[in-house]
C-alpha cells in the first residue's frame, strides 16, 4: 500500500491518472467510476490510485465533515454490486494539507477489466475515460494467471462446445455489459467471452464459465452440486424422509434449492378470533435462500469434490460448505461485514444473474428473518476445510 510520504506527495500532486479529488460525495456514481479506473490501471503503473474526498481541484479544504457515516458510505461503495469483479479498496480519515481528508485508495486489479454498471473505466491522464475496444483487449492481456483466483484458471480439455452460448447471450451478456456499449459492440463471441473473464488467452473455458454456463458442470468440477437429505428424526442415523441430488450450472442450482426448500418448509395455519388466518412457516424461506447463495458463492470447488451437504431433520437444517473461512475474514469479523472473495468470478455471475443484490449482507438478511419469524439465531461452525451453518427450528 502507500506509505505517508507516498500520500502527501499524490496530494501536493495536481489531479493525475493516479489522483482524483472530489469537494464532496455528492456522486457516488462518479466516485464508483473513479474506483473502477484505477483497478484497471491503464497506464500499467502497478501502483495504487487515490481518490480524494474533501478537497477542491486547488488542494483547499472543502469543508465538509468527515466522520463514520461519510466513511461507512464510501466503503460500501464496493459491496453495492455495481463494480465486477469487487475491487480492493482501502477507506481512511486522514489529515493532509493540514485539513480532514477522506481517501479512498484503489490498487490495480489482478482481473481486469473491472466494470462499472456493465461499463469499463480507465484514467487517461487528468481525465477519466470510457474505455474501447482496444483499450478492454489491452487490459484483459494484463491479468497475471499465476495469481489469479481458482475461478479465473482454465479447465483443462474443456472447449466452446461445452458452454451454452445461447444462454450466454440471451441471459449473461445483456446484464453484464451495458446496453449502450452492447450496441456498439460488434466484436466475436470469443472476445465477449474472453473481456467478462469467462475465456482464457487461447479460448479455454475459465472455472467460473463451466459454473455459470456449463452444458454439463459436473463433467469438470466433481463437486459442483448440492446433497440434501431430510431424516425422520435428529440424527443421522434416522430414517431417510427424501433425498435429492441437485445440479447443474450455479443459477439452476440456487433455483432447484429454493424449489426443494419450498416444499420441505411447514406452515402452520392459525385462526384468530377475528377469523384472520395467520401463516407462520417453521423456517423463512428468504433466510434459508440467502445462507445457501453465500455457500454457493464461497465454498472451495479447488481442494474438495465433495458437494454441499444439507441435512434437514426434525428440529434444525445443517449446512456444510467444502472450504473454511477465507483471506481476510475470520470467526471474530464474520458477523460484522467483513468480506473475502475465494471464487470472485463466480460471485460476478451471481450477481449478474440476479441472485445477489448486494455483496456482504447475505448473514446479516438471514439473521434478520430468522429473527422476525421466531426461529434461534443461527450458529456457525468454523473448521479448517468447513463452515457449518445450524438453524433451528421455531418453536410453535
């Protein structure tokens, strides 16, 4: 990261194409789109961007305030699910020029191009520029596939034929890429496929692409799939009620659970005195639906070919997501909002697919409607190749 004297050098510096300042956040979307020009990098710098909230294109103090919702809001910035793949970003208070500072630092991104709203941005100089064609070509050669996440790796003897491209174009691309820029874009399905990460360099299908547009995912990734089992009783070793293996790409996944979900939950009908008909379900779907996307989205499909084990019984659901907590989040931050992206192109297809609103709140909506409805706030169980979510049932 910069260190303080790399800091008040960019802020003496006027605006660059590693400087921005804003006077205010009146914008969050200019700010987003400043974000997004320094994850890409153009210029190749291998250096972090900065953005400066606070401060006049002069350096004078703008004289806002520059407290905890100001700051809270600039970081959420990253979890709005606007900017694919989520960036790094790092929020600080800072004085520099002897005045409050907000600062949002922005190192390049290793999986570029990041996209804003379907849209790449780049910094050319002082200014912050659509990017074109060329310069997305530009930047998808730029990314490092040593470095790069399990998601981004190609699958070997995997090609073309093994992905659904009607669905790509029909469901994937228009929420990936803008409309506008779709228009104007007559370039070869390789090079769509290649610039959304879905494509290596020499046209291999990356992990992500099998996941999300897969004709058959389980062919190349053993594990891709959901093992649910409901017992007659608390114990596995009670009678099996009903099984089912569920598979398929990631979207025909979280779709068949929400159907399995749907139709194992029990609604228990009350009768008031005002002859009002009150349903309360044992477990809140939505709860149930937020748990299983996160264990989609974060589970390791690289160690284990195991797949995701949920067991219904009498009186709780078990969750058991392959892989443990990962890169920055540990059981202390787990609740407080902290995230990690084991698989970040697999998030990006969620996402595009409608079946993430927002990074980062997934626990916090399940403890909510667990909550409402009456059911024990669920436990989490960390372990080093496991994460084991219990919710109780409620209690009638």
């Amino acid at each position: 990261m910069l260190t303080d004297a790399e800091l008040e050098a960019l802020f003496r510096n006027m605006e660059s194409d590693r400087v921005e300042r804003k006077a205010t956040f009146s914008s969050p979307e200019k700010v987003s789109q400043a974000i997004c020009a320094f994850a890409n990098d153009l210029p190749n710098h291998g250096k972090p961007g900065v953005i400066f909230i606070g401060v006049n294109d002069d350096g004078s103090s703008a004289g806002i305030d520059i407290d905890d919702d100001l700051l809270l809001r600039l970081a959420g910035l990253k979890k709005e699910g606007h900017i694919l793949p989520v960036p790094t970003i790092v929020v600080q208070k800072r004085v520099l020029g002897g005045h409050d500072v907000a600062v949002i630092i922005v190192p390049p991104s290793y999986n570029p191009p990041v996209r804003y709203k379907g849209t790449v941005w780049i910094r050319v100089g002082p200014s912050r520029n659509l990017a074109t064609a060329e310069e997305e070509k530009r930047l998808s050669e730029k990314r490092r596939a040593g470095d790069l996440p399990f998601d981004h790796h190609p699958v070997v003897g995997a090609t073309l034929d093994d992905l659904d491209l009607d669905r790509f174009e029909r469901e994937y691309l228009p929420n990936a890429v803008a409309a506008d820029v779709l228009e104007a874009n007559h370039r070869p399905l390789q090079q769509k496929l290649k610039s959304l990460r879905l494509l290596t360099r020499d046209d291999s299908p990356t992990v992500a692409s099998i996941l999300t547009l897969g004709k058959d995912p389980l062919q190349w990734i053993p594990g891709s799939y959901v093992q649910f089992l409901r017992f007659d009783g608390e114990n596995l070793t009670d009678p099996i009620r009903h099984q089912r293996e569920i598979s398929g790409t990631i979207g025909d996944i979280a779709r068949q659970v929400e159907e399995v979900l749907t139709a194992n939950i029990s609604v228990a009908t009350d009768i008031t005195s005002d002859a009002m008909e009150a349903r309360q379900p044992d477990y809140p779907l939505p709860a149930l639906q937020q748990i299983f996307r996160n264990a989609i989205m974060h589970r390791t499909y690289e160690t284990s070919n195991a797949p995701i084990r949920a067991y219904w019984f009498s009186d709780r659901i078990e969750i058991h997501s392959p892989g443990g907590l990962y890169g920055h989040v540990t059981p202390e931050n787990f609740s407080t909002g902290v995230t990690d992206y084991r698989n970040p192109l697999v998030a990006e297809g969620m996402k595009v697919l409608g079946y993430v609103q927002r990074f980062g709140v997934g626990i916090p909506i399940a403890r909510q409607f667990l909550e409402r409805n009456g059911n024990p706030p669920p436990v989490f169980t960390f372990q080093p190749n496991t994460v084991l979510v219990t919710i109780y049932r409620r209690k009638a």
